[in-house]
C-alpha cells in the first residue's frame, strides 16, 4: 500500500479551501514515515491530493498536487522550471534573486536563490529534505550553475526534527560572490550572510525607495548597505547604521567597491541612535526604517508593535517637512492592517501629519499565493511628512 495519511472533515475542508498546511490536530491516521510523499485520504476515503508528510513538525502534511493528480519527479521538473521561467519573464535588473518561493511556486517548504553563477538552496521540511538529491541533479540539468549551496542552518529546521547543517551539493562555492543589483555591486558570503546571503525580497523597495531618496539620509538596520547603497546617489549625505561590527564592515566595503566615498556607516543601536538624535536636534530629508522581525510568533505582536512605533515616531519626528520615510516590516505576525494603524499612532503621536505615497511588499520574484496569507511576510510604505 503506498503511504497514506487520512485526514478529518476540517481537514479535508482546509485542503479544499486551498491552503496546502494540513495541522496536526486534522490528521487522524497515519501509514507513512516521515519525509514519504503521501496520498492524503478524506474521512469518507475519498482521494484528497498528494503530499510531503512530516511526522514531527506542527505541519505533518503540505499538499503538492490535488485530486488523482500524481506527484512524482515529472512534477518536481516542471515546477523548478516553470519557477526559473516566470523569473526570467520579469527581467529583473539583477544577477541575485529568488528562484523558488516555497508554497507561491507549489513548491513548499522550499527555497531558492539565484547568486550570479551560484545556487543556494533552503530544504526546510522532511519532505523536500529527501528530496535533495534529485532536487539538485534537476537544478544542474534546468541551470547548470557553477555551485550549489545548501544552506540549511535556519532554526525552523529544528520543529521538523531536522540538523541545521551547510554543505556543497555541487561544483564549488567561493567565499565571496560579486552580484549586481540595478547599478549597485555586491559582495556576498553565501557561506555566513544572513537569510541566504543577501535580503532580496526588498530589491525592488530599494529601487522604488530611490525615486523619491534626497537630501540627508539616514538608512536604518542597514545590514550591508542595501538601501544606502542604492539610494547614496540620489543623496547629498548618507549615513548607515546596524548594531552588528560584521555588517558595518561590509556597508564599508561595498560603498567602496561602488565608488560611494561619501556614504558613513556606524554601529549602533538604532533605538539608542534615534534617541540621541532627536536630542542633538539633527534633521534628515530621508529615513530608511528596515528592521528586523519583531514578532517572531503571535505571543510577541504586542511587543513588536510597540517597537514598529517607538522608530517610526522617532523617525517621524526627525524628518523634514516634505521629507520621505521608507518603512518596513517583515513579521507575518503584524499584518499590513495592524502596522497601518501603527503608522497612524506613531503620527498622531509625533504630531506629524504623514501621507501614504507607497504602499508596497516583497518583491516580485517572491509572489504571494492568494489563500496562504502567510507568504505575504513584508509590508513596505513609503511616507512623506506633509509639514
Ligand atoms: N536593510 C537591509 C536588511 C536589514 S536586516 C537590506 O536592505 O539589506 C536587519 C538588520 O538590522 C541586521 O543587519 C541586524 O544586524 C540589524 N539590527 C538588528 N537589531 C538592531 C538594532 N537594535 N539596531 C541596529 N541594527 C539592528
């Protein structure tokens, strides 16, 4: 009998409604072992769909296919390569970008990136864990890339009874990577950098954010330089700022790679940073707000809010009349709702009267799924200050 896990009527419900995470609490059998690509059965036996089953993860199954539809490597080969297709449709000003975006390519719980001749690839379930191997012989005959990295060390791999681990699947990675981003030139640790190596997802915040750039800048969180880097030209003065000595080096070493003698970058905590600021009276015509995730699970919204707020009254108040903030956030958690009303607090609060002029997400090569609220992860607005 081939694997099988029988789901309840809720269940059975869930994967009609089209979300592929079927919760534990709706698995009522089980005849697989972890990793096994599953038939997942109805309460009344009825053929659901295929999926990657996990037997310790809070998720044991993500759908692939739905009804009869079979969900062997023929599946797998034209998912990558419909994935690169629609990549390249977009002709993306960039030699870095996502290629796999997990559920919004139906190819869940996976990840990949494009670094110039370099893949790296995130496995982040049991099920396309197994995969590996012939996920990679499938990347090196649809790209023939010159190396493939696995970056496995994220800690979601630990909730799927998964090591956290980094290896070479194939060719060689170098330690540094040259990639281009619009008219900006990266250096990237594809063996060390945060995320896989750079923050794609904002690619395109960066490039909208620089129509509206001048004046004195102060890009915050900067991590190697990203919206700095970009928007430094449209600028009379930039400044950077991140709490980590590693990433200030590397805003340093790209700004000189890019010709940017003027671009300052100190290591500080932003928090502290603006604080000190508003003290001394400093004014800036554009701030970057990029931080990281404050509410990494739904206990801690409340406290990611109030930090959200406290940087972008702060900001608010440090701005020029007329002068732009660009302000992000990449938790799940605080949706694009909750950090509107947040934004609308931190004005009333600052007494500073603000216009929407943007409101943007992740960039394009990391879609959302409709139905799966959970790959819409990063909400970009682009303020000005009225007065
Ligand atoms: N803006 C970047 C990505 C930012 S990632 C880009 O466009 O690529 C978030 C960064 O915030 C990380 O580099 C991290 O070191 C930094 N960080 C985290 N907490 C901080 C704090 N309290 N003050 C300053 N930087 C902080």
């Amino acid at each position: 009998m081939p694997p099988t896990v029988v789901v309840s009527a809720r269940g059975e419900q869930r994967v009609r409604s089209g979300h592929p995470w079927i919760y534990r609490a709706d698995v009522v059998d089980v005849n697989a072992a972890g990793g096994d690509t599953v038939a997942v059965v109805g309460p009344r036996h009825r053929l659901l769909g295929h999926a990657l089953f996990s037997d310790l993860s809070q998720i044991p199954l993500r759908m692939l296919t739905y009804g009869d539809a079979a969900a062997g490597s023929d599946l797998w080969r034209a998912r990558l390569e419909a994935a690169a297709r629609f990549r390249q449709s977009l002709k993306l000003d960039a030699t870095a970008y996502r290629l796999v975006h997990g559920e919004a390519d139906l190819l869940p719980s996976l990840v990949i990136d494009r670094y110039a001749d370099y893949l790296v690839v995130q496995t982040l379930s049991q099920g396309v864990d197994r995969m590996l191997p012939e996920i990679t012989s499938l990347l090196v005959d649809l790209l023939k890339p010159a190396g493939i990295l696995a970056r496995n060390d994220p800690r979601v791999r630990t909730l799927e009874g998964l090591e956290q681990k980094v290896e070479v699947l194939h060719g060689t990675i170098p330690e540094a990577v040259v990639v281009r981003e619009g008219p900006v030139e990266y250096e990237v640790d594809l063996w060390r950098g945060q995320k896989t190596g750079l923050f794609l997802d904002q690619r395109e915040n960066r490039e909208a954010a620089a129509r509206y750039a001048r004046g004195k800048l102060l890009d915050c969180f900067s991590y190697n330089g990203g919206f700095a880097l970009r928007l430094a030209r449209e600028c009379s003065e930039t400044e950077a700022i991140d709490i980590s000595a590693d990433a200030v080096a590397r805003i340093r070493s790209n700004a000189a790679r890019n010709g940017l003698a003027r671009l300052r970058a100190r290591e500080a905590n932003v928090f502290d940073e603006l604080r000190r600021l508003e003290k001394t009276g400093a004014r800036y015509d554009t701030i970057v707000l990029d931080p990281p995730a404050f509410a990494k699970n739904k206990a801690s919204v409340a406290n990611a809010l109030a930090g959200y707020k406290e940087i972008n009254l702060r900001a608010l108040r440090l701005l020029t009349p007329g002068g732009y903030l660009v302000t992000c956030s990449c938790s799940y958690n605080v949706n694009e709702a909750l950090f509107a009303e947040m934004i609308h607090s931190a004005s009333v609060d600052s007494h500073t009267p603000v216009t929407i002029v943007e409101k943007r997400l992740q960039s394009r090569d990391h879609p959302v799924l409709v139905g799966v609220p959970e790959t819409y992860y990063l909400k970009c607005f682009i303020l000005r200050r009225v007065e």
